[in-house]
C-alpha cells in the first residue's frame, strides 16, 4: 500500500546531500569518493530517501553509473533550496559564535553613557563591527524590567534606586566613589583631600529627588544628617549650571566627573560606609550570554578600568 502525504516520513538532510552528490556526479562510486564513504553507504542513503518519498526510483541504475529519473529531476532544486539554506545557517552560526555577527541588545542608566559606555562600545566596535547593537537609556529599575522581558541582552545598571539586584547575575565592574560640586567660588573650592559630607549639611542641595532615599544623597543619611533640597534637576548639566551660579551643591558620581564644567570644583567626598555605589552589568540568571554579549562584557571591564578610582 503506497505512503499517504500524512504518513511520509520527515527527510533526512543527509539523504538529500548523498542525493545532489549523486546526481551531481552520475555515479554512486565517484559520489562516495567525494563524501569520504562507502559505495554502499551510500547506496542506502539514496534508497533510504526514495523509500520515504514512496518507493520510486530516483535513478536509473545504468551499467556504467546512473541517471536521474523524471521524479529525481523534479527533487533536485527542492533538494539544493535546502542545502543552500544549511549552508546559510551555518555560515551564520559560526558567524553568531565568533562574534562577527549577530545582535547585541543593552542599556544603561544615563552617567554611565558619559564615559562607560561610550569607551567600551568603541572597543566592540572596532573588534565586532559586524554586531548590529541597539541601546537604551534609563534608570536601574526600568533597565531591569526590560532585562526580564527579553528586550535587553545586558544591563549597566547601579546600587542607587535600590532595585533587586540579587536576584540578576550580575559581572562587577567598578566601585563608583562621589565627588561634591562647588561653585569655582567657593571657600572651600581648593581644598586638598577628601571631605566628608557632614560638613556640608547645612548648604542647599540640588538633587534630582526632593527625597535623598534611593539616590546619591543617600550617603548623607549615612553620615548623619538629612540634606535640605533647595532645587529638583534632573538633568546632569542642568545641575552643573545650578551649582556654578552658586544655588547650593550637588553630588557627581565618578563616571560623570570629566564632564563637569570648568567653572565646577570638585571634592572627593569622604564616605565612610563604604563606596557611594557599585556598579554591575547584569544579566537573567540562567539564560546564556550570546557570544557578542560575551564579547561586550569584555570591553566593559576593560573600560572601567580606565575610570579614575
């Protein structure tokens, strides 16, 4: 009883790559040599594949090689169509596993886009220039619940927010210590060394918060004091411009100090808890880094150790 559509077995690639070696050749003999087999082997093979196309003859068996049927004619380009996308995919396997293709997805919270990022993206960049990378910007919180989702490969994201980074697999990169901008004016502008905050706790602040939980000034609640904001500014160069004309002070975290205006001083604060915060590129515990991820992990580290400790 002949094989119905629904019951036909599903092909072997194989069967179909001894069948355009044959047919290429007009010899199962010649066909073997070329794929480094036996003449039976392949025998079975292309009979194998006739067996589950319904038991018509792909060749005719001649005394001297074979040649294609009018069913075996009819197989070839649906055959080659296959091979051809094999061959593609693996062409982009290989290429997805050197990193020379492929995609890289990432954000990053905004003063790491000052200097982190750009200094790594460079790096990949010159290495990977096949990737094609996207990136996003935003707050930890927000960059993690993109993460989650499967929108972001990677995430650079900070200790600031208090976001759940436990639960995240998470590559350390730096340890990001504090500066205080003063007005280029200020008493204390020139003064050498580290300072600590509490010195400050009666200036007016300038935050992007009018709550220092969850933010940089957090680490004025951890040496004692709950610093008054005079003024809400979210954008960093806004604050810069807040701080220059002498309207309080503000906190600048390390990966944003060489971008601070020259009429901006800055101290080292002295913060006794420890570093103000840390920062990581995390990624979903359990889902494995695409080679290009792996890749880019790599420049990250290299760059932050470029950043002034």
């Amino acid at each position: 009883m002949p094989t119905t559509h629904d019951e036909m077995p599903e092909l072997s690639t194989v069967w179909l790559r001894v069948f355009l070696e044959v047919a290429r050749h007009g010899s199962f003999t010649v066909a073997a040599r070329a794929l480094g087999w036996t003449q039976s082997a392949v025998s079975r093979q292309v009979a194998s594949l006739e067996a589950a196309l319904g038991g018509g003859p792909l060749f005719d068996r001649l005394p001297r090689g074979v040649r294609l049927t009018e069913a075996g004619r009819l197989l070839v380009p649906h055959a080659e169509t296959v091979a051809a996308a094999l061959h593609d995919a693996r062409r982009a396997l290989d290429a997805l596993r050197e990193a020379a293709g492929g995609r890289l997805r990432f954000g990053a919270f905004a003063t790491a886009d000052a200097a982190l990022v750009p200094q790594a993206l460079a790096r990949f960049r010159a290495r990977h220039p096949g990737v094609r990378v996207t990136r996003e910007e935003g707050f930890t919180p927000a960059l993690l619940d993109r993460l989650t989702a499967g929108h972001l490969d990677l995430a650079i994201v900070s200790t600031t927010g208090r976001a759940p980074l436990r639960s995240y697999e998470l590559h350390h990169l730096l340890d990001e210590p504090l500066y205080l901008a003063l007005p280029a004016g200020h008493p204390l502008a020139g003064h050498e060394g580290p300072v600590p905050l509490g010195r400050f706790a009666d200036a007016d602040w300038i935050s992007g918060s009018p709550r220092p939980e969850g933010t940089l000034l957090e680490a004025a609640l951890r040496q004692g004091f709950r610093p008054r904001v005079a003024h809400v500014v979210g954008e960093w160069t806004a604050k810069q411009g807040y701080v220059a004309a002498g309207l309080g002070v503000t906190l600048v975290p390390a990966l944003a100090a060489e971008a601070v205006r020259p009429d901006v001083r800055l101290l080292r604060v002295l913060d006794a808890g420890g570093p103000a915060r840390a920062v990581y590129a995390a990624a979903v515990r359990g889902r494995t880094l695409s080679p290009a991820a792996v890749a880019f992990l790599g420049a990250l580290r290299e760059a932050a150790a470029t950043i002034p400790a």
